[in-house]
C-alpha cells in the first residue's frame, strides 16, 4: 500500500479520497440541476412537452450509464484509470455543452445518452483507485465519504437550481455552465493527482502473474442456479425497487412539490435536497450498526427498507409542510444511501466464492435497470392521471414486496 507523502504532506491516498468525492460532486449536480426546471424547460421548447418527455431525460442519461458500466469496468483493468476517466470526463464536458445549447427535446436527449457514457466511466475506476490505494482500517470510512460526494452533489445541484433559475429567473442553461466548470477542473484534476497508467499496466500485470501462481489448473465457473439462487434473485429484486423509490424520487420530487405540494422557488431544492444530505449520516451510522452486529444484517435490511417505504407513504400523505419535510428528512436517512453498503456487504459475504464480481455486476445492473424506468413511467403517470401520487404509490408497493420476498427467501435458507 503506497504511504509516501507528497510536498503538500498529504498521503496519496487522501488526495485519492476528496478527488473521486469531488468526481462525485460534479456528477451528482448534473444529475439533478434538470429536475427543478423542468418548466422552464418546457418553456424554452416552446410548450407542448409532456411530463412523460421530460420524465425520460433522465431515463436516457442513465441508459448511457448502464451501457457504458460493463465496457469501462473492462478498459480500466486493460489500459488503465487514467485513460478512462479523462476521456469519460471531456465526453461529459461535451454532452452538457450539447444539453445547454439544444433547441429541441430530442438534442437534449441526445446530449443526455452521452452524459450517462461519460459519466460511466467514473464508477469502475473510482472503486479501483479505493481498493489499490486505501489503507484496509480506513477502507469503509473512506469510501463512505466517497459515497458522500453523491448525495452533497444532489442537494447542491437541487438547491442551485432552484436558486439561481426559478427564483432568480436565470435561464436553466446556467446549471449545465457551472457543470461544465467543474468538469474542466475534474479533468485537470484527473491528470494532476491520478498515477501514470504505466503504474496501472504494472499492477494489472503483477495481479495477473500472481493470480497464474496461486490458481488452480481447473477454474470453477458461475453458474447461473448459483448466481439466480432465490435469495440472490430476491436481493436483486430488492435492490430494484430501492434504486426505483430513490431514483423517482430524485427525478420528479422538485416538481412534485411545485405543482402538487405548493412549494415556491429556492424552497423546492431546499426542501428536495434534505432527501440528499440526510442520507450522509445514515450511511454512516448504520454502516457502523451494521458491521457492530455482523450476524444481523438482514434484519437491519428489512427494517430500514420497510421504515423507508413507510416515510414514502408520509410524505405522499402529508397534511402540511412540516410533516411533509420530516418524513422527507427520514426517507433519506433510512433509504438508499443508508441500506446499500448493508445490501452489498451481505451480497458479499453470500455471493459463490468464484463468483463476487459477477454479482455484483448482475446486482448493479439490476438497481440502475430501475433509474431508467422510474423517471418515464412516473412521467407516464402524470400525464395520464395530472398527478404523480400513484408513482410514489408504486414505489412504495415494489419496496414492500421486494422486502417480503427477500425475508422470506432469508427465512426458507435458515430453515433449510
């Protein structure tokens, strides 16, 4: 593990841990700048844009994430993190470009596809950089605050954009400018702090040789009765409907709280953003809980996945703003961002031994299935019933069956 200390007297893989942080920062205030302007967006098109439209640029930008995790994960072990990151970034620099000067739905989509490739690049190679370069007793703290990048990168880009466009009545290309700011200092960055990929190529290397000295002559294979067993099936499911509640959520919650809840101007991203920063300490706290009291981690998953869905069905019942804002402010601090670490710690630990990253992959694939679908079917919703209630309805249904499924799945294990 590299320890040298640079001139600035800060260890590499500090300058490691607030670089990807920051990556995710960036990412996550393009991700969520659009979702408070939608009617400004709309406007700029010259009206007649469903929500359904609108629902589905987000739904393109994360078709181009899915696509592109499968082919990064594979260029980054072949040609290193460096040479991924950097050209992932300028293609994200060049789709907001595109984003902010479209005159139609469909550039906007265009540049939203290419968003979503760009941005694909960053997860493979953010989690390698952690593996190879983190200290093991600082492993789990660090990459908590790594996580942490998304959920401060949502609230600011929510709260931006409420800010300086529904109030200040600064036209919505502004968020996609600042974004392409920060993606030009990622860049550099990217360049100025990341190692050489000839340090890459000798670690891939080293790891290959190594691996040809200590496997086995005959390697075992995943099969598919091992990777779709019912209690893996069933924690794919349950990670599909969590990623749906939280990506619906981080989609269409600014408008929701517009058109159906009243909320005005720099109070929109204000209040949509508590989803984002209450989720900080969640994570925290019961990942910590979680790896206390190693032999219940199901039953921490079931309770904050069933208490999420209830605070879900709060906010969508709430008589006034106050309650409405608290049952926001517990969904982020039970949900997605709290549960995932747990789910993907016992994804570990129950996964064939040959077999960990492939379901991880299969497990992932799953989750942001979901960010694709949420967004335009809730879109779908509102332009058929004027109202986006029934998609906050259907999320919290798919987080209570896919709990029950994979309890029961848990329960039929430890009888067996």
């Amino acid at each position: 593990m590299d320890k040298v200390t640079e001139k600035s007297g800060m260890a590499y893989w500090k300058k490691i841990v607030i670089l990807l942080c920051a990556g995710w920062i960036t990412i996550w205030i393009y991700r969520s700048a659009l979702a408070p302007v939608y009617p400004q967006i709309r406007s700029s098109l010259g009206g007649g844009v469903s929500d359904t439209a609108l629902g589905s640029i987000s739904s393109f930008y994360f078709l181009g994430y899915v696509i592109m995790q499968i082919p990064a994960g594979f260029l980054v072990d072949k040609i290193g993190k460096k040479r991924v990151l950097i050209p992932g970034f300028i293609l994200f620099a060049i789709a907001a470009l595109i984003v902010a000067m479209a005159s139609s739905i469909q550039m906007i989509y265009v540049g939203s596809v290419l968003a979503g490739l760009g941005c694909g690049s960053f997860y493979g190679s953010a989690y390698s950089l952690t593996s190879q370069n983190i200290p093991a007793n600082k492993k789990s703290f660090s990459t908590a605050i790594v996580n942490s990048g998304s959920a401060v990168g949502s609230g600011l880009g929510m709260i931006l954009s409420s800010f300086l466009v529904a109030q200040q009545g600064m036209p919505w290309q502004t968020m996609m400018y600042i974004t392409i700011v920060m993606i030009v200092c990622m860049v550099i960055a990217f360049q100025a702090i990341i190692k050489s990929n000839k340090d890459d190529i000798v670690n891939i290397q080293a790891a290959e040789e190594a691996a040809k000295a200590e496997t086995p002559k005959v390697k075992e294979k995943v099969s598919l009765t091992t990777l779709f067993q019912p209690k893996m099936l069933f924690a794919y499911i349950l990670y599909f409907a969590t990623c749906y509640a939280y990506y619906m959520i981080v989609t269409w919650l600014p408008n929701f709280l517009a058109t159906e809840r009243g909320f005005h101007g720099a109070a929109i991203g204000f209040s949509s953003s508590l989803v984002a920063f209450a989720s900080i300490p969640g994570a925290l706290f019961f990942s910590k809980l979680a790896d206390k009291y190693l032999t219940k981690k199901i039953q921490f998953i079931v309770v904050l996945e069933l208490l999420s869905a209830a605070m879900l069905l709060l906010t969508v019942q709430a008589t006034t703003s106050a309650f409405l804002l608290t049952a926001l402010i517990l969904y982020g601090f039970l949900g997605k961002l709290a549960v995932e670490p747990i789910i993907i710690s016992w994804l570990g630990e129950n996964a064939p031994a040959v077999g960990v990253g492939t379901t991880l992959g299969v497990f992932n694939f799953f989750g942001m299935m979901s960010s694709i679908i949420a967004p335009a079917l809730t879109g779908s919703i509102s332009d058929a019933t004027g109202s986006k209630v029934l998609g906050f309805y259907i999320a919290i249904i798919l987080l209570a069956v896919g709990t029950v499924l994979f309890l029961l799945a848990n329960l039929r294990k430890k009888q067996a």
